[in-house]
C-alpha cells in the first residue's frame, strides 16, 4: 500500500498507459475508469518529479529569443529572466536524491510531513505547455490542456472523435456524453466550437469510411478471386451455386455480406478462366499449324497452284502426320485447313512478288533501251535527218539496222506501252511546234520590212531581206528552209487562186454580155454590124462586162446561133432571169434559214427549261410561251406558203441551202457556167453548119 497523504494512495493503483496525439504530444490513459489526462500522474511519477511539480516556479523558453530560458511563478503569475533561488534550492535537494520510481514509497514517508501541501498542490496541478503569462493559456494550464494555436485544438478534438470510434450517424448529445469525460473534450472551450468541428468532422470521416470499406472490400475480393483460381474444381462453366457448395466453408466466401458480391467476384474469375481455356486452345492449334506447316514444307510436289485435296491427301500420308503423335494430337481437317490457307497464301504472295519483280525488271530494261532509242533520234535531229516534216517511213529507213531501234521495238513487242513510231510522232509534234514558231517570227518580220513574197521569191533573198532583224538568229536554219517551202506554196496557191478568180470574173462578164446580146437581139437585124449594135446599147453596156476588144468577138458568135430562128418563151426559166432577182430570192430564203434555225434553238432550250423546272407556275408560264411560239409558227408558216405560191417553180429545196454567201456564190458561178456551156454550144453547132 502508498502512503498515507501521498497521490494516488487510495488507488488500486490505477492502470495508466502512455499515449501520443498525432501532433505527438504525450497523454496518459486509465484504462480500468477510461480517463486521459495530460499531466503525468502521481503515481507515475518519481521523487524528483513529484519535488518540481510542487514548485509554483517553472521553466520555459522563448522561441523569439532563439530559445532562451525563463522562469514563471504560478501562483504569483510573476516572469523572470534569472533562476529563483527556491528553484535553484530544489533542484540542488534533488541531485542527491535517487530517481527511480521504487524509491518513492520508501523516501515518502521521511518527507510525508515536509511537503504534503505542496504534493497535494502538485497532484491538482498540471504542468503548462504553453506561456502562462496569457490568461486564457494560464486557465487552460489550469485543466491540464494547453495548444499553442486553435488549429491545433481542432486536430486534438477530432482526433478523440476518430479514436473513440464515433459514428457519424450519432447525433451530437449521443457524442457529447460519450466524450465529454475526456480531457481533450476541453481543448476547446466553447460549445458552439465543439459542434461546429464535429459537423466540419463527419462528412470526411464518412468519407474515409467509405473509403476504408472500399479497400477492405477489394481485398476481400482480390482473397477471394486468387481462391476460386487454385479451385480447379471451378470451371468456365460453373453456376454460382456450385460455386457456393464448394467455398461455404472459407473465411474469405464468409466475409461478403450478399450473394452479389460473390457472384461479381465469380463472374470475374469466370471470364479469367474463360480466356485462360481459350489461350491454351489457342496454343495448340498453333502447334498443331506448325507442325503441319512444317510438313507442307517439306513436301516437294506442293506450290501455289496445289488444290485443296491434293495437299489434304499429302498431309494424312506423309510420314512425318503419322509418326508425330504428340505434335499433331488433336488435328482435324480444320486445323490442316488453316494451315494450308497460310500456306497458299505465302505461296501465292511469293509468287507475286516474284512476277512482280520480273515485270519491273522488264520494264527497267524498256526504260533504258526506251531513253537509248530517244538518244538516237535526238542524234538524228541534230543532223538534220529528222525535222518538221519528216515521214517515218524515210526515218525508219535509216534506223532499222541500228541496235538501239532494234532493242526497243523487240521489247515493246512483249510490253504494253509507248512504240518507237509514237516517240518518233512526239518528236516531230515538238518540232512542228517549234517551225509554226518559227513561221510566224519570219511573217512578222517580213510584214515589218516590207517585204513581198512571190512564187519567183528565192531563199537568198528571203534570207537578205530578214537576216538584218535582231531576232533573225534564234530561227533554226532548217525552219528557215522548211518555211521557205511553205511560203513558196502559199504564193503559188494564192496566184492559181488568183488566175481562177480572173477566169471566174473573165466568163461571168462574157456570160453578161451574152445576157444582154439576148435580152435586145430584137433591135437590130441579123447584118447589123458590130459598131452599130455597139451603139446602139452603149448606154446598157457596164464595167462588169467585157472590153472592147472582146465584145466583138462574143457578138459574132451570138450571131452565129440566130437566135431570131427560136420561138420567144412568154416565161423565161430560172437561167434566165436576171441576177439580181436571183440574188434576192437566194436573199430571202438565207435569212428564212436563219431565223428557223434561231427559233429551233429558242424551242430546245424552253423545252429543257421546262424538263428541269421545279414550280409549277413556272411550268405554266412555259406552257403558254409554248402556245404563243406555235401560233407564231403557224402564222410565219402561211406566209411563207403564200409567198412560195407566187414562184412555186422556181422554189429550192431548203435543204440545199445553208444560208452563207459561198453557197450563194457557187450556186451564182454553176447558173454562170452552164449558161458559158449553152452558148459555146449554139456557137459550136453554127460553125459546124
């Protein structure tokens, strides 16, 4: 038994234990009364302990002061720098004190009367961790707890809340009681504080519970997995109550609280199963298509074009099929039919790509022969062998026996693509090009010089005539040649065209003057003399007829077809109506063709503009311009018939007219021709009488 008069006597004796808060800071627990406290207890405490706990003077240090050592009272709540001698004095005393605790009940009862004031005073007071010289920091010393900072009673409170295991669907009075008789209760001091650092406290301990039952959970399910995996009783194909038989047993199936659970847990190691069976599926099929990929190997008579029977039969007969029981357990038609699809396609691709690599080769060797070939005609080209107007048939007369046409045209023999005649075209379109060019500067430079070209023109003196202008160099000479050519025959052309057109004019005067001779033979006799009869129609004779000198000429043969001996026609025909009637109907029938050629494209593009309208008061519109243009039709129509009517005989067919003044000129130089024939021939046949 302690002491009389010493704290803690009349305990029995209490079981204390040490504790520290997350902040680290020390508290000591009775775990038969569940009480904390901060300050050590009595009977816990040694001599010394108990000697400087009955002090009212105690040391601190001053953390502005880089730790330097005070001292306050208390009692007297007075602060020094210096050491006090009482304390001093004590501490002196217990220096020659033992400290151990087993020494306290023996040296309590020598000083049991010296100083049972003062350990009573130590055992009611508690020790400050906190600078007494604050009120609230003395009052607080004052109920065993002392924070520096309310940060710091929060974390102290919630951690009582977390280590007294408070649920957070407790209401607040429920708490209270449960904690109020601890000593962090009081860290802090007022209600309202506590309540709001409990409801700051319970939705993130909520959280962390949840989240604790989450972990507990997925190892649980991991514990569970990683068993129904060692189980080989479990297969692909159990149910859950199979499952269930073989696993109500184990402290891991125990621990999920629904059937659920367990059956996502299953469903899991199923899947796992699942693809574990497929994959060891999937590894001997590969050995068996290896082995069997290994004997179509082998096999000599195989190739890309082996059918799929004949390499079936090869497989099943082979040596290899047979004696390599382990390698082919399990092989069916499928299996060597897999194996013979890699096969012929690996084949058939090598095949490919050997072809292939022949036609490129192929091709590789046109390509050169092909560019040796067009070095040989751009040789040709540079010796003038080969220019604008060179025919192929003198090109390949000159390079038939050389080796480079040769080798091109046996190859493009066998290959699709560009001939030697084709290239051989290219060329001669370059140069052709590169002449018309040419042409034009020499025509250019020609019509600035003044200078006349003539069929009698020589080349020297084109080339004296041009070869002054600064532009005269960059003409080939060969261009100079060939143009030269084509200038001498566009005069010659435009000479005969213009021999023609005297001719033309020549008869068409003749066959004027003949018209005349037979409008007016009826005014003079057939003895009349030329001079008179020239006279006589002086007035009527124009510059569109012949001259003087082959007037006379024309007369004597009109005279000699006696035309007074032909009966006079009341309607003369067509041939012999005047030109400028003629000129007028072929007039008017050309601008009928015109305007049924303007209607006919008004007509096909209302008409696709109706195909293609979407409205339809759009189509309706269309519909009455239809109506109009027919009526418009029909009307032109009649008056056309009517104006036909007057002069149905002299009538063409539209068709033979297209409406252009060349027509009209050759139909004008045919009537002019065969009225030239129809007199030469009354002519002939007079002169033959």
């Amino acid at each position: 038994m302690p002491p009389q008069g010493m704290p803690g006597a009349a305990e029995a004796p209490p079981l204390w234990k040490e504790f520290k808060t997350p902040e680290g800071r020390l508290y000591w627990h009775n775990t038969q009364t569940n009480e904390s406290v901060w300050e050590k207890p009595g009977s816990l405490k040694t001599r010394a302990e108990l000697l400087l706990s009955s002090c009212p003077w105690k040391e601190f240090e001053d953390k502005n002061q880089n730790g330097k050592k005070y001292y306050h009272n208390q009692t007297t709540n007075e602060t020094v720098w210096e050491k006090p001698a009482e304390l001093a004095n004590l501490e002196a005393q217990i220096t020659g004190v033992p400290s151990a605790t087993a020494a306290v009940p023996a040296a309590a009862a020598t000083t049991a009367t010296a100083v049972p004031a003062a350990v009573a005073s130590a055992a009611a007071t508690a020790a400050a961790t906190a600078q007494p010289a604050d009120p609230k920091s003395a009052k607080a010393a004052a109920d065993g707890l002392m924070y520096a900072t309310k940060e710091e009673a929060q974390k102290a409170f919630k951690a009582l809340l977390t280590e007294t295991k408070i649920s957070t669907s407790w209401p607040w009075d429920k708490v209270k009681r449960k904690i109020m008789s601890e000593p962090r209760f009081n860290a802090l001091r007022r209600e309202g504080e506590r309540k709001k650092c409990w409801n700051t406290w319970k939705p993130q301990r909520a959280k962390d519970e949840r989240e604790e039952h989450r972990v507990a959970l997925q190892q649980n399910r991991e514990r569970l997995k990683d068993l129904m995996l060692m189980i080989d009783e479990i297969t692909p194909r159990t149910s859950y109550n199979e499952a269930k038989l073989l696993l109500k047993d184990h402290q891991v199936f125990k621990a999920f609280k629904t059937d659920r659970d367990r059956q996502d847990v299953l469903d899991d190691v199923l899947d796992i199963k699942n693809k574990q069976a497929k994959d060891s599926e999937k590894e001997d099929k590969k050995r068996i298509r290896t082995a069997v990929r290994a004997i179509m190997d082998n096999a000599t008579t195989l190739s890309h074009r082996t059918t799929w029977v004949e390499v079936l039969a090869t497989v099943r007969e082979s040596e290899d099929f047979t004696t390599s029981s382990e390698a082919v357990k399990g092989c069916t038609d499928s299996d060597i039919l897999d194996a013979f699809e890699e096969y012929i396609t690996e084949k058939t691709r090598a095949f490919d790509e050997t072809e292939a690599s022949k036609r490129q080769a192929g091709k590789r060797k046109v390509r050169h022969a092909r560019e040796a070939y067009v070095a040989l005609l751009d040789d040709l080209i540079k010796a003038n062998h080969i220019n604008a107007v060179t025919m192929w048939k003198d090109v390949r007369t000159l390079i038939v026996d050389n080796p480079a046409y040769s080798e091109f045209v046996g190859l493009t023999t066998n290959f699709s693509g560009t001939t030697a005649l084709d290239l051989f075209k290219l060329k001669t379109d370059d140069l052709q090009e590169v002449l018309r060019h040419d042409r034009r500067l020499l025509d250019k430079i020609m019509k600035e010089v003044d200078f006349t070209f003539t069929p009698s023109t020589t080349l020297e003196a084109l080339i004296e005539a041009v070869h002054g202008d600064a532009r005269y160099p960059d003409i080939c000479s060969t261009n100079i040649r060939l143009a030269f050519a084509a200038f001498v025959r566009r005069a010659q052309e435009d000479e005969e065209d213009r021999i023609k057109d005297e001719e033309r004019k020549a008869k068409r005067r003749e066959q004027d003057f003949a018209a005349l001779l037979e409008k007016n033979f009826d005014k003079f006799a057939k003895d009349t003399p030329w001079a008179t009869v020239a006279e006589l129609l002086k007035d009527k004779l124009t510059d569109r007829m012949p001259d003087a000198s082959g007037q006379e000429p024309l007369f004597a043969a009109f005279i000699a077809t006696d035309p007074w001996s032909r009966p006079k026609a009341e309607d003369a025909d067509e041939d012999e109506r005047p030109r400028e009637k003629r000129s007028r109907d072929r007039d008017r029938r050309r601008d009928r063709g015109r305007r049924r050629s303007r209607s006919r494209s008004r007509d096909r593009s209302r008409r696709k503009h109706r195909r293609h309208s979407d409205s339809d008061s759009a189509s309706a519109d269309e519909e009455k311009k239809e109506k109009k243009s027919k009526r418009r039709k029909k009307d032109k129509k009649s008056k056309d018939k009517k104006k036909k009517s007057s002069h149905k005989k002299h009538r063409r067919d539209d068709s033979s007219s297209d409406g252009s003044d060349d027509d009209a000129e050759a139909d004008d130089a045919a009537e002019l021709e065969k009225q030239r024939q129809k007199l030469l021939s009354q002519l002939n046949g007079e002169a033959s009488k």
